[in-house]
C-alpha cells in the first residue's frame, strides 16, 4: 500500500467565472472565491482545482491562453491569486491550477507572430493547402472542420477545439521548453499541482493522415495517444514534475484502462492519475443534443473495472460531473421528487469508492439542470456552434427540434452561477449575471443546506469526514455484490479487519435487497443513511427506499 496525501485528499473544482462575483460586473471572480473559503473548510475538503484563470479572450472560458503567465482581468489580479493560495494554505488546503498546454488562444504572442510573420511558425500545426482544401478530414471537437485557413499566410492552421484555439506543435523542443519552463514558474509561486487538459491529445503524427469519416470524430484515432505521447509526457516528467511534492491528475479522453495504465504508471508517464471518461460516454450518442439511456450495468462494468484493475503504483480519481457536463442528480440521480435523496446517494458513492474523490461545485447542494428556453440562454461554445451549424446545413429546423437533449446535454448546465441563497440572482451576483441564474435556487440554495441539519451538504461532509477517518475507504479492496441486479449497486470495502458494506439504489422503485448469504453481517452498524436509521437497520431481506444509499460497517473480514 503506497499511502500519499493526495489519495486520501477530497478535492473541491471551482469554476471561477461562476463561483461568486466580488464586484457587481456578473462574472465571478477570485476575490470572490476568497470570501467563501469558510464554506470550503466547513466542508472538509482538502484540495482545490481552480479551472484556468490566466489571461484570455475568454472563447472557451479560458481554455484558450492568452497569456500564461498573468491572470484573466475579470477574475482579478496576480495578488489577489496569491491572497487565494496565502489563505488556502493557512487552511490546509492546497491548489491545483489548469495546465491547458494542446493548445494557446490565437491571441496568443506566438500565434500571432507566426500568423504575420513567420517568427515562432514551428510552434504551430501550419499546412499548406491541399488542391484548394484543407490536409486532412480531421473534425473539431466543437463541430465543423479542424483546419482554419488564414487569408494573408495562404495556409491552414490545426484546431482541435474552437477556430481561435491553435493546437501547439509539441514536435518543436522550443514549445516544450517553454511548457516546462512555464509550470517551473508556477511552482515556485506555490501552486501544488496540475490538472493537465486533454493531455493525451498532445502528439499528431508527422503525416496527418485522413481519419475514418464515419467515427465519431474523424481523426481522433490518429492523435488520441498519438505516436509520441508517452516520450513527451516522460519528458515533463523528468523535467519538472518528479520529485515534488505535488499530485498531477491528466483529463484523458477515449482511453481504454490498459493504455491509461501508462499515463498513471511510476515507471511509465509518472502522472499521479487520470480522468478516465467511460463513464462519461455511454449515454451520449453522435450528435451533441443526443441523449441514449444509460444502464446501471454499464457505470458498474466502467467503476468495477477501474476499482479493480490498477495496479499497487496507480492511482484513480473518482468524479461523476464537471464543468462539461450535466449536473449529476439530473444525469444519474432524480432532479424532481428525489432530489435530495439522489443527490446524498450519489454522495454516497463518489466517496465510498477507491480513488481521489472530485466534487464540482454545487453538486454538494444538490444543483440541478437549468431550463435553456432558447438559443439564446446559452453562452458554450461547444453547445451554440454544433446547433447553429446543423440549422444552417439544413439538418434541424431549429432549437427547438433539438431542444431536449440540447438542453440537458449543455455544459452550461454546470455553468450557472452558484446558489448562495434565496435572493435576486442567488447571491452569487449583484449585477447582471454573465449566464443566467438557475431559477430553482429559491429552494437550492447555500444558505439553506447550511440551515437543514439533514440537508446534502451535511451529508456530504459526513462522507468527507468518514473517508478520513476510515482509510479502508481509501486504501481497502473492492468487491461487486449482485453483479446482476438492474436497480442495486451494493460493494465490499475491506481491508486487514475492517470492512464495509457499501448499498446504494440508483431509481426510486423500491427493489428487495438480499445480500449473498456468504457475508457476515450479524452485528452490522449503520454508519450513514439517507433515509432515518430506524428505517435502514435491517440489511438483510427488506425493500429498499427511494435512491437510499446506506453504508454499513460488518463484524469482521472474513
Ligand atoms: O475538455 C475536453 C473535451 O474533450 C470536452 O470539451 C468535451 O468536448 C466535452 O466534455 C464533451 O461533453 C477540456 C476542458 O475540460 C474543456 O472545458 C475545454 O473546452 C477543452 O478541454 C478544450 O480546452
Ligand atoms: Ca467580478
């Protein structure tokens, strides 16, 4: 058992833009967040991810880097960062930035010179045009064609997200270089870590062959883990990484576990760990506004597999929403008559598993999907284009069309302002917020979890406060109970002497639960419930309640 400090840690992501805002101009800020840390202490968490705050136009909410090195002016000043780790610190809890390094803003100083005048040409994905079109199929992950063609440099540059987000060329030693040089320099103002955006899309082969027109993403199976991924992430590893005490997490999209296995590995990348994204997938489809059901026999087979298949030097995070996807009671859980409920039972899983636990802002009181009437209530990127685009090629007559799955597919969904109270914009603002407030925060609010000893957020520092009690949590093995059953996701933790038992019901139909008889459970112990204890003592032979998430402690691990 490799014990670390990161792996027993609950981190805490903060959007900035839509946290709290500290000056009336409706875009949440870093002042902001400062005022709150009360509330994350109270919380319990240990780290904090901050989604990127340096200086940018803001086309992808600042995953396109203008200035790597200075802070967005919306979200404040470089004291005021250094106020935000000052008091974190003084806290205990540590800070994890955004390294966002597959691509800069076109507005950054090399893009631009290398767009008027050829200096820093190499740092980007240039190609000449071929026979009057772009190299290659490839297709943006925010829709429409990978390649933008700059007028004056008669050339096209590669984008894999937004047309004013270059991808860098990490083929150039000098990009490199200044990646490196660049966290070297955020280290030493005391950053703990990183999470590195699309981290495995970094390498494009030399060629640029065609992708497969009919997959998903046409192109995506050339440089997802493209040929020299491993060399470059070694590299940095070497070069800044190893050795410091800092925990590194890489968001790693359509990897199965064996190649992620590499990225995480000592002897491999070195990462700390990764996010995978199965779980993200299986209830997507081909288009953005496409919603498929979900089962719960796939989130078993993805958790199952990542709960067991690591090895003794890897390590999983654990994380079931972002700021990219739907609020996680309105995905996995019940945003209407179960919401409470859903929302504690899907607490309940997040941090009973193995792994590092990641809460998204919000989920800890349970914020719902917010409504998007129309087009214009939405501010993504990767939400408005692929709509706009598909009413222009005539594929969908309008929004409204799409409107269903659109709306609770949107990243915005994990966009709206936080919900600080039953006031004028949900106290996250005294001006005009920058995306509109969820109008269900009269009841969905901070201020009153705070309030309800029985609400999420209490539920949720129960959970926090059990992990850090009960290492087993951590540290101890997983074993599926009931592989089969359709409504159940019930689990083992054990390890040495301890073990418990872990049931949660992921609908609101009211299934029978019987354990297998081979468990020892006489003289079991609820720890925690969503529903009272008098209700949930009885493991053995009785119904389940609506979304009840129980956690048992048994007698002995045998
Ligand atoms: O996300 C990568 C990414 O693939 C997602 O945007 C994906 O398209 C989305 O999850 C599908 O629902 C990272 C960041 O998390 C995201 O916010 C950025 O837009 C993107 O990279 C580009 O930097
Ligand atoms: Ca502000």
């Amino acid at each position: 058992m490799n014990e670390a400090w990161w792996k027993e840690a609950t981190v805490y992501q903060i959007y900035p833009r839509s946290f709290n805002d500290s000056n009336e101009d409706g875009i949440g800020d870093i002042p902001g967040i400062i005022k709150k840390l009360d509330y994350l202490d109270r919380l319990g968490v240990d780290i904090v991810w901050l989604n990127p705050v340096y200086d940018s136009p803001n086309v992808d909410n600042g995953y396109d880097i203008r200035n790597y090195r200075t802070i967005m002016d919306e979200l404040g000043t470089m004291e005021d960062w250094e106020e935000l780790v000052a008091r974190l610190h003084e806290r205990d809890i540590r800070l994890i930035m955004d390294l966002a390094v597959n691509h800069t803003s076109d507005e950054h100083e090399y893009f631009c010179e290398s767009r008027s005048n050829d200096r820093h040409h190499d740092r980007y994905i240039w190609r000449s045009p071929d026979d009057d079109g772009p190299p290659n199929n490839w297709e943006s992950f925010f829709g429409g064609s990978a390649w933008e063609y700059d007028e004056r440099k008669e050339a096209y540059y590669l984008h894999l997200f937004d047309i004013k987000q270059p991808d860098l060329n990490w083929q150039n030693p000098d990009v490199r270089d200044d990646v490196y040089e660049m966290i070297e320099w955020w280290l030493d103002k005391g950053v703990d870590g990183f999470r590195l955006d699309v981290i495995n899309l970094l390498s494009k082969p030399d060629d640029l062959p065609d992708g497969d027109p009919d997959s998903l993403l046409p192109g995506s199976e050339h440089y997802v883990n493209g040929p020299r991924i491993h060399e470059y992430l070694q590299e940095m590893n070497e070069e800044v990484l190893e050795g410091k005490d800092i925990v590194t997490v890489g968001e790693i999209f359509g990897v199965n576990i064996n190649e992620a296995r590499k990225f995480t590995s000592q002897d491999s990348d070195g990462l700390d760990m990764v996010f995978q994204y199965e779980h993200m997938l299986f209830d997507s489809g081909y288009e953005r506004w496409e919603k498929r059901e979900w089962e719960l026999a796939d989130l078993k087979r993805v958790f199952s597999k990542w709960q067991t298949k690591l090895r003794d030097d890897e390590w999983n995070s654990l994380y079931l929403g972002n700021h990219d996807q739907p609020r996680i009671v309105s995905r996995f859980g019940d945003d209407g008559v179960y919401r409470v409920e859903s929302a504690k039972m899907l607490a309940t899983f997040l941090l009973t598993l193995s792994g590092t636990p990641f809460i998204y802002q919000g989920d800890e009181i349970g914020m719902t999907n917010a409504p998007f009437d129309t087009l214009a209530d939405f501010r993504d990127v990767a939400t408005i284009k692929p709509i706009q685009d598909a009413i222009r090629a005539g594929r969908i007559s309008g929004y409204e069309e799409v409107k269903e799955g659109a709306s609770f597919r949107s990243r915005d969904n994990a966009r709206t302002p936080m919900q600080w109270a039953n006031e004028e914009q949900a106290g996250f603002t005294e001006g005009e917020p920058w995306i509109d407030v969820n109008p269900n925060h009269t009841e969905v609010n901070v201020e009153r979890a705070i309030r309800q000893r029985d609400s999420v957020f209490y539920h949720y520092r129960e959970l926090i406060e059990l992990r850090n009690d009960h290492p087993t949590f951590v540290y101890g093995d997983y074993e599926l109970l009931l592989d089969d059953h359709e409504e159940i996701y019930a689990f083992l933790r054990t390890l040495e002497e301890e073990r418990f038992l872990v049931v949660l019901n992921f609908f609101e139909r009211e299934p029978a639960f019987d354990l297998p008889t081979r468990i020892e459970y006489e003289g079991r112990e609820l720890l925690i419930s969503n529903y009272p204890a008098d209700v949930c003592q009885s493991v053995e032979q009785r119904d389940l309640h609506p979304y009840e998430a129980s956690v048992y402690r048994l007698p002995t691990a045998n």
